[in-house]
C-alpha cells in the first residue's frame, strides 16, 4: 500500500467511533427528533381535530397515537430530512428551495401515517371522521410550519444536543 492509502486509511478508523458510542448518538438523535416533533404539533393538532369535531376522548385517543408514531415517524422524518437536504440541497441554500425541500420531506412522512392514525380511531370508534378534510389541514399547516419547524426548532434542538451532522 501506498502512504497515500494508509494515510486514508488510518483517517477512516479514526473517524469511525465505537460501537457504545455509536449507539448512544443514535438513541441520543431519536430522542431529540422525536421530542422536537411531538413537543411542537401536539397543541397546534389537537386544536384542529377539535375543530373537525373530535371530541376529548378522541383528541387524546389521537395525540397519543400520534404521539406513539412519533417515536418512529420522527426519526424517520429526521433522517429523510438529512437526506433530501444532501441530495436536493447540497449547499444548503436558503430561500424557496429550502423550505421545499423541508416541506414535501415533512409531507411525504406524516399525510399518510396521520391519515392511517385517524382510520385506525375511526374503525375503532365507530364515528365518521372527515379524514381527507384533517388530512388537507394537516397538509396547509405542514405547508406553513415545516420550514419554521426544521430551521428554527430542530435544527437549534440537534444543535443543543450535538446531535446534529
């Protein structure tokens, strides 16, 4: 091998940590992401689905559910979110292609696992719920708060945390 290869090499083992701590920065980005998110729609969403009708039981019965998904969807969505930044935003420029790309990501994750959350409370409720009336409330509020939501909320909450890349 070259000095060039070992020199490459020795960088890449140096930059791979150990699997404890590995495993910690993934439970540690989970949390913060998942956190983030709940603690930002649960009032805003709440708000709508008594607007749309639902009563507290139903609310709660939501937020919960909601709540629990998070603690998959959030992630999800913070890893998406890493993702399309790097391939649809490189130079992580600002302005109108920032707040598309942190829309459809925030889009594309939650319309169609909240449309599932409000089928499940429906089926078991036995209520008529106005799904794609929620579900295009949801998508306006995303519309205006994705953007808000990844700049000035998670992104400042990853920082704090160091979990930010």
């Amino acid at each position: 091998m070259d000095s060039e290869t070992t020199k490459n090499l020795e960088e890449n083992i140096e930059r791979c940590p150990n699997r404890k701590y590995r495993f910690g920065d993934i439970v540690k980005s989970y949390l913060v992401d998942t956190t983030a998110k709940v603690g930002t729609y649960a009032i805003p969403m709440g708000i709508m689905e008594a607007s749309k009708g639902m009563d507290l039981d139903e609310i709660l019965q939501s937020r919960a559910t909601v709540a629990l998904a998070d603690s998959i969807l959030a992630r999800a969505y913070g890893t998406s979110l890493d993702y399309t930044r790097k391939k649809l935003n490189p130079e992580n420029v600002q302005g109108i292609r920032g707040y598309f790309v942190d829309t459809t990501t925030m889009i594309a994750v939650y319309v169609p696992a909240y449309a599932g959350i409000l089928k499940g409370i429906e089926y078991f409720n036995d209520k008529d719920l106005d799904i794609p009336s929620a579900c295009l409330f949801l998508t306006g509020m995303l519309i205006v708060t994705a953007r808000p939501f990844s700049k000035y909320i998670l992104d400042p909450w990853r920082t704090l945390w160091k979990t930010k890349r």
